[in-house]
C-alpha cells in the first residue's frame, strides 16, 4: 500500500500571505502510460465533508478559487494558497489514487 | 446538482454490526462507483472500500477485508455500507462519495456519525 505524508502537521499564515502544504507518497502516483500524476487535495473546515480542491496534482475542480495550486510529480507534490482568506481556515489533505487509495494525515492551516 | 444523503446517526453495542445508507439524486446513480471513508473523532481520512452499482462489484481496503460489506441497490439509487464485529474503535463518522470521471472523490455525503459504545 502506499502511505502518504504531510508537512507540517500544523502552520499559521497571516491573512494574505502564502501558505505551503508539503505532501509525499512512499512511491510514485505517476503512471507512465498517460503522464498523470494520482493525486488529489481536498479541503475539510470542521463539522463539513471534505471537499474536492485539486486532482492530477494540480487541476483545480470546477469552483475552486484560483489562489489555490497544486504542483509537482512522481513522489512530491506542494499545495498551495497564494493569498490566505479566512475563509481558507480548515485541515488539507492529499490522497492518492494510484492504487488502493489512501490519504495523508492532514495539515491544519490556522490564521496567524 | 448530484446530491448524497446519508441516514441518521447510530449508536451501537460492541460486537453487533452497523448499516449505513447514501441515497444518491441529481445523476447517474449506476454509471459512478461510490467510495465510503471514515474519520475517527479528531482524526484524518480512512478509505474503506467503493462499489461500482452498475457492475455489482466491490472492493475493499485490506484493514477492513472481512469486516465490511459494501453494496449499491440501483433500483433506489442507494449505497450500503455494512460493518460487524464493532469496536470501540470503529467509533467515527462514516462519509459515501462519488468517485467522478477522473477518479476523485467529487461529491460527498454529509456524515453518519457511528457510535460504538456498551
């Protein structure tokens, strides 16, 4: 199976400033037959579902603010929030969809 | 709009089991496979195991292997997910999902809040 990671667990960002999720997969999510990276983020404020944010690692869903991005390839991939809103406060997680899916353990994005 | 509708909040003894429905509206019930994850109190996201209705065909994560039966009932448009032999620690709240066109999890239910309690 393939575990994800996060970092940090936890980081507060003044409103407007980037904020910079890390995520890592114990082996590539890419597939080599279509380019595409297996990866998803999803935002979850407390008391809500998850929601979709971004999968292909960085195909923002239909919706989705643009200050929000997702990069990288293989094993490493960064989510992104350009300029914090407060609105922007809740736990992201990335999930791979690879193989059996999982997801990381989360990072808490709290106003500084 | 696809929507998702769970039933309501279930509090139940250690070693019975539970049933959890999704009722899915605003789409094409069979032609999507529904996920099911689950989150333990202050916890992070655990995937259990989709069906794929129009197939009849489920999968499950290895952790609940045994333990969990998923099921989709395309007449109604409805998910099951079916989980015995409870622990304390199956304590959580139970969360379907569509997977969409690209393999995402693009809608959600609200929660079903499993309490396993004696």
């Amino acid at each position: 199976d393939i575990v994800m990671t996060q970092s940090p667990d936890s980081l507060a960002v003044s409103l407007g400033e980037r904020a910079t999720i890390n995520c890592k997969s114990s082996q590539s999510v890419l597939y080599s037959s279509n380019n595409k990276n297996y990866l998803a983020w999803y935002q979850q404020k407390p008391g809500q579902p998850p929601k979709l944010l971004i999968y292909w690692a960085s195909t923002r869903e239909s919706g989705v603010p643009d200050r929000f991005s997702g990069s990288g390839s293989g094993t490493d991939f960064t989510l992104t929030i350009s300029s914090l809103q407060a609105e922007d406060v809740a736990v992201y997680y990335c999930q791979q969809y690879y193989s059996t899916p999982s997801f990381g353990p989360g990072t808490k994005v709290d106003i500084k | 709009q696809v929507q998702l509708v769970q039933s309501g909040a279930e509090v139940k003894k250690p070693g019975s089991s539970v049933k959890v429905s999704c009722k899915a509206s605003g789409g094409t019930f069979s032609s999507y496979a529904i996920s099911w994850v689950r989150q333990a109190p202050g916890q992070g996201l655990e995937w259990m195991g989709r069906i794929i209705p129009i197939l009849g065909i489920a999968n499950y994560a290895q952790k609940f292997q045994g333990r969990v039966t998923i099921t989709a009932d395309k007449s109604t448009s409805t998910a099951y997910m079916e989980l015995s032999s409870l622990r304390s620690e199956d304590t959580a709240v139970y969360y379907c999902a569509r997977v969409g066109n690209d393999y995402v999890l693009d809608y959600w239910g609200q929660g079903t809040l499993v309490t396993v309690s004696s």
